[in-house]
C-alpha cells in the first residue's frame, strides 16, 4: 500500500514538474518583444511583465580530513557538517535553478493584481531543503541521499491595494536562513554557516506580506500545516514571522521568527504524529555598510526542539529502539520527553570590494560560533553528548570585466572548522577544506 501510494506521489509530482515547465516555455513563446522592460506590455496582457531568472553554481571541494567509511564514521566520502556541499574532494552542481515570478503588484500598489513565483531546483543545495511529498526514503535516508530536484517555491500572489499593498501569498516558501540566502549568488560565501542546521526548510500555507513604511519597515506572517514538505502531516499549525528595518541607508536589521513545527515519529512504515509539536527558532541579524566597500554584520540564531512525549511512546507500544525522528534524536531527555534539545549560533561577517580596470575583488571573513549542549543539531554531533564549534571561513571572489563575464564571479574559499570532540574525517577534531566555485546568474 505504501508504494503504491509513493508511486501516485511521485506521479504527481512529475505531472507539476513538466506543467511548471510547459508553462514556461509557453510564457517565453508569447512573451512580447522587450518584455522585460516593460514598454511593450497591454493593460491586459497576463503574460506581461513574467520574470525569468536564474543560478547556476558548480564547485569543487578538498577535505584535508579525509573522510572515510567505516562503521564509526558511516557518512563516508562526505564533508562533515555540511547541509549543502557534501560530496569530498570532487565536482558537484551545487545550484542550478530556473525561477519564474510575476510580482502582483506590476501596475502598482493602487490596484489589484495577481502574481506567482515558481522556482525550480537541481542540485546539492536543494538535498537539505527538498520538501517530502510521501516517500518515507525522505526521512529514513541521510540528507545526501534526498533526490537532486524540487521545488523551492511554488505560491500564488496576490496584490490588494489596501495602504502601502497587502500581498497575500499561497503555497510554498522558502523560509528565512537568517542572514544568507537560498541563492548563492547572492551569498559572499560557497558554504553556508553551520548555523543552518537549526534553520526550518519550507513551509506552505497562506502567507501575509505588508511595507509599514515602503523601503524601511517590512513585515511578513505566514500560517502553515506543513512544514519543509508538500503533504500535511497532522493538523497543528506553524507560524512565521520576520520583519525588516533600514532606519539609514548604511543600517539594517531582521528579525524572524517560526513557531509549531511538526515533530513524529516513523514506526513500522508508519508516520504517528506528536501532540507536543513545539519547535522554536529565531534570528537576528544586524548589517552596518560603510564607504560603499566594507559591510559588517552580526547575526544571532537559536532553536528549542520540544522533543517526542513519553506518552505516544507508551500508548502506542512502540519500541523505541526500531523507531525514527526525523526531527530530534530519540533519547530520553526528561521523564516525559524524548529528545528535548536547543540550539544556538552567533556569526560575524566582515565583506569587503574593490573595483578595479579588470573587474571586481572581494574578501569576505565570517567567523562562527555554536552551542549544541544535548548533540541533536548538528550533523556530526552525538545524541547526549554536549558539542561547541568554531568555524572560520575566508573567501576570496573575481568578477571579471567584460560582456562575457557579466553576473559571473569566480570564488575560492578556505574554512577551518574545530569541535571539542574527535568527529571529522577518520577521526578527527579539525576539519579544513577548501573550495573553488565559478557562480552565475541570468
């Protein structure tokens, strides 16, 4: 039964994909001539003002830990601690993405309009935000194992010109990774933070957008019964929120917020939903730009996973010991709980450019620091045993002059991370790689 049922999963999944795709090759046939800077566009053509971008992003990695396989180290040729460039000392495709979007408010905020954003993914960035859509694999196998396609955002838009405009979103978002972003072209580094352990994937549901004051104040509320996934799991909602604020040119601050996530176990091929479902996280971040070549910013981010009650244990005779959580490591923490767990991470970021005849220089440093006290976050952390990280990353960028390389930038980046425990590579408590990228957007 559960096949058959994955197989209609991935059947429908297959039919969105090349209806996704249709629809685009159909938007770009009848797209009018110079679309894009919006002088050819009819009052009422739909088609009009559709957006079509895009990232590509390939590497290559060293690991001067030399991870192995064996029964203590089962990850094997994978960089430790990594939530997106996992494959060792080789080239992987770590984003390709295909977006097409249409901002409802095209004719202005004064009128009412409908949009969408549907953006399509391949590649390793996309393993650890994938949304489940019925196969149990999602859950039961590494995250380096998750198919190397999906959707990062699939919702319809829609414009209400009440105030400033109220944008009311439908489907799935990508959720906030405090300071960096889903799209590595606009990161400064190859790797993400190992902050993002704690960061939520997806959510979908109805999302609320509003400009308190347009180009200063932003907020965002989303209410959801699926997290990081396309089929709801139990009934108990996950909110979100963020806000914006850019008091001064040179000052920016965000603050975001998700609440409710879904905690459950997997037992006999089968999901059983928890009735704690309490998952905290939050960040801050802070970015002060000065001389129009150096930013500096400071971004803080926290999660509290309330765990698994004792009491699904018990009253549905489980056997803990053949049980999964995908969420939370299956320890007792407490005399009702299972798996109850925080988490917390503090980054810097120095970012500095210079422009020069032959192109662009950038040096990005971002030194982190994380606490993960009951070892259930991280990927190489042990269940109950209290983990600190240090993480110092150097990146160094090119974008050359010229036709040719325009939006194209070259990277290299050096990342030293340090644990208080022996669990890099084939048993080790540094882990120092190197990484080289060539990043394009279009």
């Amino acid at each position: 039964m559960q096949k058959k049922r994955t197989y209609f999963l991935r059947l429908k999944f297959l039919i969105v994909f090349f209806a996704y795709i249709s629809f685009m090759i159909i938007a770009l046939l009848n797209m009018p001539k110079k679309a894009y800077a919006h002088k050819t566009c009819k009052e009422n053509n739909f088609l009009c003002r559709i957006n079509l971008s895009g990232v590509f992003a390939t590497s290559y990695t060293y690991n001067f830990a030399h991870p192995v396989a064996d029964s203590q180290y089962p990850h094997g040729n994978y960089n430790g601690n990594y939530n997106d460039d996992f494959k060792a000392d080789g080239f992987t495709v770590n984003e390709l993405d295909i977006t097409l979007s249409k901002n409802p408010f095209s004719k202005g905020r004064n009128k009412f309009g409908i949009g969408f954003n549907l953006t399509l993914d391949t590649g390793e960035s996309i393993q650890h935000p994938e949304s489940y859509i019925g196969n149990l694999s999602y859950y039961l196998e590494p995250a380096y194992k998750r198919p190397l396609y999906g959707f990062r955002n699939l919702y319809l838009s829609f414009g209400i010109p009440i105030g400033n405009g109220l944008k009311v979103d439908i489907g799935m978002h990508n959720s906030p990774i405090g300071f960096e972003s889903h799209n590595l072209s606009k990161n400064w580094e190859n790797t993400y933070s190992i902050i993002d352990s704690v960061e939520p994937g997806s959510l979908t549901g109805i999302a609320l957008s509003y400009p308190i004051i347009p180009k200063k104040l932003k907020t965002f509320f989303q209410i959801s019964y699926v997290y990081q996934s396309m089929e709801p799991i139990n009934s108990y909602p996950t909110y979100e929120f963020y806000v914006s604020y850019k008091p001064l040119k040179i000052i920016n601050f965000h603050e975001g917020i998700v609440y409710g996530a879904e905690n459950f176990l997997i037992y006999d091929n089968n999901i059983i939903p928890d009735n704690l479902n309490k998952y905290f996280y939050n960040y801050i971040d802070a970015e002060y730009k000065t001389l129009h070549c150096l930013d500096f910013v400071l971004d803080y981010e926290m999660g509290i996973n309330g765990g698994i009650n004792n009491s699904i244990i018990e009253n549905s005779n489980i056997n803990i010991n053949n049980a999964v959580s995908p969420n939370t490591a299956l320890i007792k923490t407490s005399n009702s709980t299972y798996g109850k767990s925080h988490f917390s991470g503090l980054a810097f970021y120095i970012h500095h450019y210079d422009l020069t005849k032959i192109g662009r220089f950038s040096q990005t440093i971002r030194e982190v620091r994380v606490w993960d006290p009951n070892g259930m976050w991280e990927s190489v952390s042990v269940p109950g045993e209290a983990f600190n990280y240090f993480d110092s990353t150097l990146t160094l960028g090119f974008r050359p002059e010229g036709n040719i390389f325009k939006n194209t930038q070259f990277r290299v980046e050096l990342e030293n991370q340090i644990t208080n425990h022996d669990v890099f590579g084939d048993g080790k408590s540094t882990q120092n790689t190197i990484n080289f990228m060539v990043v394009r957007s279009f």
